[in-house]
C-alpha cells in the first residue's frame, strides 16, 4: 500500500473510529495499540518499527500519574527523563481510542519538512511538528506509553529511546530509507 493511501486509512480510521471509553475499572489500551499507531506511520517512511518497552512504559506512567494528580500538563526536565523523547496528550475522559491520541501526533506531519532540527516545519515553529519528529527520528528504536486520569481528564506520555528532536541533526527519513 501507498504511503498516501496508508496515510489516508489512518485518518479516515481516526474520524471513524468509535470512541472507546475508558472507565475507571476499564482495562487501559494495550501495548499493542500504541505500537501499532506508531509504527504505521515509520512503516510509511521506510523506518524500523519500534519495539515495545516496559521500562519506557513504567516511566511514562509515572509521569503521567504525577500531571494528572496535580492537574499539571508538561513534560518532565531532562534530568527526569534521563534521556529519553517524550510526547504529551491530554483530553476529556473516555473520548478517544490509543490510536486516535497517537494520530494528533501524525496530524502534524502536515507541517513538518526535511531539515535539520529544529528547522523542520513549514510554519517556521518546530514545536508544531516535534510530536510527529520524535515518532519518526530515524535513530529512535523503543517507545513506551502510559495513561492516567484525573478527575475529568486523561493524560497520555509516550516514552521513546534513544529521544529524536536532536538539535543540529538532520531528519529527513527519505534519506534514511535508502540507506537501509
């Protein structure tokens, strides 16, 4: 299938899809869903799928855990992240499947452009495309996600090893495709 044509089914799934709620006792989407979401867009690339990390997904439930408990929305510093990407979401409760929370992150694959980062988007501001960039870094193998809830929202983090939106370096994973 077509980079376009995978593309489009992903957004059509995303406005299709039900919403999938997510009550309290309800089990959280399995790593599977995560994995899939990312992996759909590298495999559009011609990037390596990422592989599912436990370790990743601990650490991104923590830090998930502590915004929703403090009805907080930001990324944790570098020296909590110890290196690894981060990717943030949040959003009313129960409206939207793993999927679709992964698919605002594709969404800005509309802005990005090959470049070395941070001159990678269209509209001149990386941050409109950093979520879509750390998904897609070449060099990034692992990823691991994680929900919490607060009392009417739900908070994702997504973990990535080793963490994209490298300062200076050149994304651009056409380039990298053929050199595989």
């Amino acid at each position: 299938m077509s980079i376009i044509a995978r593309f489009v089914c992903l957004a059509l799934l995303m406005a299709a899809a039900p919403a999938l709620p997510q009550a309290s006792g309800e089990q959280p989407p399995h790593p599977q869903e995560w994995l899939d979401a990312h992996n759909l867009a590298r495999e559009d690339l011609g990037l390596p799928r990422l592989a599912w990390s436990e370790a990743l997904a601990r650490d991104a439930a923590g830090w998930a855990r502590h915004l929703a408990r403090n009805d907080l929305y930001e990324h944790a510093s570098p020296d909590q992240r110890r290196g690894q990407g981060e990717n943030l979401w949040r959003g009313p409760k129960g409206l939207w499947s793993a999927s679709q929370k992964v698919g605002f992150f594709l969404a800005e694959k509309r802005h990005f452009r090959p470049g070395n980062f941070p001159d990678v988007s269209r509209t001149g501001r990386w941050s409109d495309v950093a979520h879509y960039t750390q998904i897609i870094w070449p060099q990034t193998r692992e990823v691991g996600c994680a929900v919490a809830h607060s009392a009417s929202d739900e908070v994702l983090v997504c973990r990535y090893w080793p963490a994209g939106n490298v300062w200076g370096q050149r994304i651009d994973p056409r380039e990298h495709a053929l050199q595989r």
